[in-house]
C-alpha cells in the first residue's frame, strides 16, 4: 500500500513538472494596457498612456492585448524577483511585438518578455 502511495505521488510531482516545462516561445502583437484601469473602467487609449505608465511604474500588472482578439496576457520579466523594464513601460498604450515564453495556468494567459518591439 506504501509503494502505491508513493508511485502515485511520484505521478502527480512528475505531471505538475511537465505543466511547468510545457511554455512555448512565442511572439505576440498587440497593446500594452494597465490591466486595472483596462479591466474594470475599460480606460485605453493615447489619452490613458500618462496613467498607464505611472500605473506599471506603481507594479499593476501590464496586460499585452492581442491584436485583433479578446485574448489577454499578463506580462512577467524574463527572470524572477526583477520588474518589467523601461522598454516595456515607455511604450505603454502602444503597439508592440512581445516575444518570450507563453504559460497558461488557471485559464489565465501570462508571457516573459524576452523582447519588445
């Protein structure tokens, strides 16, 4: 009875590691919102940038909105305990191509910024 719990925890370890390791590169276009003010006021737009910037600058979350969907990624540093660069930020309320690795959990879509263009 040991064996099996132990062989069915062993199973589920090695499940949860292939959902980690399961990223895929990927590039995106679209435009780089403050998911606040874009998800519960709908505030978007070249008069929204000044908020936008200060809003990411604060650690809001930036939302790359997809262009020509409804399809939403919370954008993440290419590595942990730093924050999205001025790259990112300048460009706020703007087009851009973000590339990076692409994650799903949850039903929420999140992506590294390896690069933006």
């Amino acid at each position: 009875m040991k064996k099996i719990a132990i062989a069915a925890l062993g199973l589920m370890l090695a499940a949860g590691f292939a959902t980690v390791a399961s990223a895929a590169q990927k590039s995106v276009t679209g435009t780089l919102e403050d998911s606040f003010c874009y998800v519960t006021m709908g505030a978007h737009g070249p008069g929204h940038k000044k908020c936008a910037i200060g809003c990411a600058k604060k650690g809001i979350p930036v939302a790359l909105v997809e262009k020509g969907t409804d399809k939403i990624y919370i954008l993440m540093p290419k590595k942990s305990d730093t924050s999205l660069g001025s790259d990112v930020i300048g460009k706020m309320e703007g087009e851009v191509t973000v590339s990076g690795d692409a994650y799903e959990k949850g039903g929420v879509r999140y992506l590294t910024v390896q690069s933006v263009k």
